[in-house]
C-alpha cells in the first residue's frame, strides 16, 4: 500500500506540474499510458447510460476488472454485450447501499451523484476500503459564465442568487448540485485521493439527448439551414469515448486533481462546426446566418445550438480551458469521426424509429418549425 501511495502522490505532482514546463502538451499521455500496467478493481456508481457503457468497454480492453452499482432499471443500449463480462451490484444511492458494505476496489467513479447526499454516503462508506475516488461533475459548476478565467482554479457556484428568477434557479440548482458534491467527495477522500472531471457538451454514439444528433440529421437532410449566433462564436464538446478513456487513464495513473473535460483541442467556431458536420455528408446546403439574439429567443431558437447560447450569462460556456487536461492525456477524436460514429449508432437498433421520427417531424421539432421562421426572418429583413 505504502508503495502505491508514493507512485499516486508521484504522478499526482507530474499530472500537475506539466502546464508549468516548457514541453510538449502530450508529454504527460506518455507518462500515464506507461503507468497503465496496474490492472485495476474498478467501481462504477452508475455506468448503464451515455458515458459509463463507454468507460467500461475501455476499462475491459485494459485488463481491469469493473463493478457497477446501480437500481438495476436502466438497459444499456450500447456495448450490451460487455455487461455480462462485468459485476453488476443493486442497490439505490438514495437509502439502500448495502451491496456496497465491506467491499474493496482500488477505485471509484461517481457517475450517477445527482445529489450532494449521495456523494456524502458514499464517499463515507468507501473511503477505507477505496484509494481513489472520481467524481464526475460538469462545467455547470462556472454558471454563471461571466468573465474570461474558465480554468479549474476559477470559484465554483455553491448557492442560489437570492434574486435569481424561476429560469434561472434551474440552471443555479444544477450546477450548485455539482459543485456541493465536487465538495463533499474531496471533503471525505481529501484532495490528492480526488479526481474531479468538469466536462463540457457530450456527444457522440449513446448520447440520450437530441442537441448533436438534430445537427447530423439536419445536416445529412440539407436544404435550406439556420445558423443561429453570430459566425465567430465558438464551440466546444467532447467525444464520449475520448472522455472516457481519457478518464480511465487518469485512474490508473492515480491522477489526483481538477480537470475540465473539453474539446477539441483548438478553438473552434461555430460556423466550423456546422461546415465540419456537413463534410460528412453530400447533401446540398444552403445556410442562413441569424445573428439577431432577440429574434432567436423570440422563436425558440436559444436552446437548440450545442455552444453559446445568445444570453450575456452564458458567454463563457464555451471557453473552458483545457490545457492542464490536455497535459494529463486528453486527447481527441476528429469531428468526422464523432459524426460517423454518432450516425451509425442512431440508424442502428439503440435507437427507436420514434426517437427519429420526433427529430425530422415531432411537433416540438425545429425542422418543422424552420420554414415558417425563415420567413419570419426574411420578411423582417425586407421591412429594415
């Protein structure tokens, strides 16, 4: 034991050291994948839905042995077939942890703690018989995203506004959520036994919301197409199965610390997104640029893009700094290959026709509405 704490405190110290030497970013990926030859007991709270599935299949390529603990209600839709190689525990974070009593691991990735509580029980239950314990969290911590430091060293959200409005205490409840369980993991584990992952937009195949799918069937369907923001914005997201990898890898080299957890590794537009999408198809296109933030929120176009939402408190939710993330290893995936592998999932059978059918033609879907707001958008350029 003694000789493993000395290892994880070394590389702990290496991992946050390297954005401070004038070397090469990736130097410290070299470090970590030499570091890999430990098999580890792996503990996933959660581990059914987007991301976990995709931690799991690496960790098995790895050579470690992986648990999950879940309420035994969610089927997994993507690498099905991995789970029956996998322990799988039942219990619910919320009053029943029993399966997890006197039992060791070597360490524990927190997906599922939605709530401060959760991460407090479990955090105590485990922190003598687990030397390591993740905790995944969310950029949400920065809300609001006002000012230009979006690095791990910025002050996280941890209460509401008094004088926030209704919209906005949904947003504060989120983050104030995270940033209370970043705290109460590293409260219990103490910080050079806490890795805190912060990541951005998610995508990529398993993803259980329809922001970057409705991009790549909007895109691969063509025609006539908003752009809504203005064309410098920028964007960022991260492949799911870069995150998890990346994040395995900080496991095993006993990475202790804060990362954000974004991509790609340059600053991308969002023009160059939308363009970096559509390369993947050979659909003719024709764009429209709407810039006009009163128009956008006006006719429900705020919330659909997957960067800078046109709202002051918003600004910085695409400036994350990821340099120290890049230091410890985070690399990345092409967009092209995001788009590929994104498009061959959602036209297999994880996906149900239903799920597809709502995006080209369900009443809430901007596909539908798009006509009509073109339009709108013309005429109101006609009449200035």
């Amino acid at each position: 034991m003694e000789k493993t704490r000395r290892k994880f405190l070394k590389n702990s110290m290496l991992v946050g050291l390297t954005p401070l030497l004038p070397t090469n970013p990736f130097s410290a990926l070299k470090a970590i994948t030499e570091e890999a030859e430990e098999k580890l007991k792996i503990l996933i709270l959660g581990g059914t839905s987007f991301l976990g599935p995709h931690q799991i299949a690496y960790a098995l390529e790895r050579g470690h042995e992986v648990t999950t603990f879940t309420r035994g209600k969610t089927v997994p839709k993507i690498h099905e077939e991995l789970f029956s190689k996998i322990e799988k525990l039942i219990g619910d974070r919320e009053n029943d942890l029993e399966a997890l009593k006197n039992r060791k691991w070597d360490v524990v990735i927190d997906n599922s703690g939605r709530r401060r509580k959760w991460t407090e029980d479990t955090a105590n239950l485990l922190v003598d018989n687990v030397e390591l314990y993740m905790y995944t969290s969310s950029i949400s911590v920065y809300y609001p995203y006002t000012g230009n430091d979006f690095s791990e060293s910025r002050k996280v959200v941890t209460e509401i506004p008094a004088d926030a409005s209704e919209q906005e205490k949904r947003t504060y409840e989120y983050g104030v959520m995270k940033a209370t369980s970043e705290i109460a993991a590293m409260d219990v584990f103490g910080a050079e036994r806490s890795i805190i992952v912060r990541p951005t937009l998610i995508v990529g195949p398993g993803d259980r919301t329809d922001r970057f799918p409705y991009w790549v069937t909007r895109l691969e369907k063509g025609g006539d197409i908003i752009i809504p923001g203005k064309s410098d914005e920028v964007v960022q997201y991260i492949d799911v199965r870069d995150l998890a990898e990346w994040m395995i890898r900080l496991l095993e080299a006993k990475a202790a610390g804060v990362y954000n957890g974004s991509g790609p590794g340059f600053e991308m537009t969002t023009n160059a997104f939308v363009h970096g999408i559509h390369a993947c198809f050979n659909s003719p296109v024709n764009y429209i640029q709407i810039d006009d933030a009163k128009f956008l929120e006006e006719n429900g176009l705020i919330g659909i893009q997957p960067w800078v939402i046109q709202l002051p408190q918003y600004a910085g939710m695409s400036k994350s700094d990821n340099s120290k993330a890049i230091a410890a290893g985070l690399s990345f995936r092409s967009l092209s290959e995001t788009v590929g592998a994104t498009k061959e999932w959602w036209y297999s059978d994880a996906v149900t026709q239903e799920r597809r059918d709502n995006i080209l033609s369900g009443e809430q879907s901007l596909m539908q509405r798009e006509k009509d707001i073109l339009q709108k958008w013309k005429d109101r350029m006609k009449n200035e």
